[in-house]
C-alpha cells in the first residue's frame, strides 16, 4: 500500500511534468488595423484610462480605439508631429510640434486644438508628471525641456538639460527622466523645482532613446542605438545591468504584471527582456514584426503592445535619408501574450 508521502510526491511529479508539457506563453500579433492616410509616424502614446492610442504622423495626431482599431478623431494643425501627453484631470493633451518650436494644447473629448504653446527647437517627446501636474517637453536640439501648466497651457520654464533629450517618464513622485542621446546619460529632473537634480552616464548603452519605468523597483530602459538596452538603479543613480536588443531601437515598455521590458527595432524584432530580480534581467524572446516598425507604446491595463508599421518605397537616390512611406499602409498592429502554437 503506498504511504501518503510516496503519493504526494508522485502527485507532484505528475503536475510539475503537466507543467513543463505546457506551451511556453510568447507574444505575437494578434490584430492588425489599416489605417491607411498619407505621412511617416513618431510616438506611439496608449491612454489606458480611455481605451486609445494617440499615433504621431507629421502633420496630425491620429486617436484610434485600443479594442477595435477605429478612427475617433484626429488633432490637427501639427507641424513635425512626435510626442503626445495626457493631463486627464484637466481635460487637456499636449503634442509636440517640433518644426515650429510649439505645443498643441487640446480637448481631452473632443480633440478641438486649444492653444498653441511656444516650446523651443525640436520639441520632440513630451511628459505629463501627475505628482507635480506639470507638462515637459524633451526638446533635442535646443538641449532642453518646456515646463508647461496643463490647466492654464502656459510657460512655466525653460530648463537647460546639458545635452539632445530623446524619450522621457515620470516616476510619480515629483521626478522626472529622460535620456540625453548626445552625451549617453540619464538626467533627473525635480519637478516640483523645474531643476536638474542628477545625472549619470549609461555605461556600454551609446545613443539611449527609447525610455520606460518600473516604479516599484525604481528601474529604468533606455533602449539603445547601440544595440543593448541600459537598466538603471534611479535611486541610485547608476546602470545595473545591460541586455541586448535588436537594432534601430526608437520604442520601449514594461509591464509590470509579466515582469517584462520591450524594445521595439527598425530591423523587424520586438526584444522582450524578462526582469527575473531587480538585478538580474535577461532576453526571453524576440518576436518578428514588419520592417521599420520601431515605435511602440504599451498598456499596463490589456497588457497589450500597440506596434505601428507600413510599407515603404524605394530609398531616395542620394542614398540619404529613409525611403518614403507608401501612402495607405500605415497600419496599428496589436501584440499580445498567447500560448505557443
């Protein structure tokens, strides 16, 4: 007769080996939108609360619905579009418009421009800290960061950063970051003061970017031209580990329910890095996705990535910039957490 202990253990081993025949869960597209309209794309910015996505294109923002992919409206008057922040408690957003130095402020509802704010050259990113309630656009060129009043829509500052910010992410309590690309550092801003408050270089990452943040273990990505991507310690002020990517990186997220960081890369892979300890981080896939589609924004709330790609035609003649977006290609792809086929 066999013992109660023999039997758990035999039980054990039988769920451990149902376990282990289990597909491994992996992340692949699972929807794709056309969206089709004319222009190339920057910043790809969810807002979780309302279930949409705000997707930068040149002279406009495209708002689409997370759930089915459709078209709610569109902010219009944008000259370089790049960057979209969401001030929800004031009813306002923000979008950079980098050509002509501005901020567009408009209508949380109906997507009406509201004021047009001056900025500074190359107003790219742009951030809402909810701590502080300030806006702060990462302008590259004119090294520097718009302190804006979400409610009013009106300059606060005009702050020096020391160097060409890229992406950017508030931390919730009054801090505020961003890469400086130039210089290969993170910078931290006190958002409350409207001051830089530290900085500290990203070690091996050369050209940090993209940016996302884990709050409860105070982590940060900086994805990386260089091909890794840069975990640091922001209490501490210093990187603790670097992981390789894929290359052309220009997205990034984390998700907390999963414990994973992503990167999206121009060369057609989304680099997923699982966060085993606030120390110890390491690639656990990479999942194909079209050529060029580099821009990614994450929603902590589906767990979903949003992806934007399309189709391109051929590169121009000089051999200089990038070759042109085919018009009515441009598409949302839909990337989700399934069990392996």
């Amino acid at each position: 007769m066999i013992s109660m202990r023999k039997l758990t253990l035999v039980l054990g081993s039988i769920a451990a080996a149902s376990l282990l025949a289990q597909p491994p869960a992996s992340y692949r597209i699972t929807h794709s939108y056309l969206l089709g309209g004319e222009g190339s794309w920057d910043y790809v910015v969810p807002d979780p609360p309302n279930h949409r996505v705000f997707l930068a294109r040149q002279n406009r923002v495209m708002v689409v619905d997370e759930d089915s992919g459709k078209l709610l409206g569109e902010i219009t008057g944008i000259n370089g579009a790049h960057g979209t922040a969401v001030a929800e408690s004031t009813g306002h957003g923000f979008c950079t418009s980098g050509n002509d130095q501005s901020v567009v402020m408009f209508d949380l509802k109906t997507y009406k421009s509201l004021a047009r704010i001056p900025a500074a050259e190359d107003a790219d990113a742009i951030v809402y800290d909810k701590a502080s309630n300030r806006v702060f656009t990462l302008n590259g060129d004119a090294h520097s960061s718009t302190v804006i009043d979400p409610r009013e829509g009106k300059v606060i500052a005009n702050l020096p950063l020391g160097g060409k910010p890229e992406y950017g992410a508030s931390a919730g309590d009054g801090k505020v970051y961003a890469n400086l690309t130039d210089n290969a550092e993170v910078v931290e801003i006190d958002a409350g003061t409207a001051a830089v408050s530290r900085r500290w270089p990203t070690s091996r990452c050369k050209n940090p970017v993209s940016m996302a943040i884990d709050t409860a273990h105070h982590r940060l990505f900086s994805g990386c031209r260089s091909g890794v991507m840069a975990i640091s310690d922001y209490q501490a002020g210093k990187v603790v580990a670097t992981v390789p990517i894929g290359t052309g990186v220009d997205g990034a997220g984390f998700d907390p329910a999963s414990g994973n960081a992503f990167a999206s890369n121009a060369d057609g892979t989304l680099t997923v890095i699982h966060e085993d300890s606030p120390g110890q981080y390491r690639v656990v896939e990479t999942v194909t996705t079209p050529k060029g589609s580099r821009n990614m924004g994450l929603d902590p709330g589906n767990h979903r990535i949003y992806l934007v790609s399309a189709q391109f035609g051929p590169p121009p003649a000089s051999g200089r910039g990038r070759p042109p977006v085919l018009p009515g290609t441009f598409t949302l792809n839909v990337i989700e957490r399934t069990a392996a086929r």
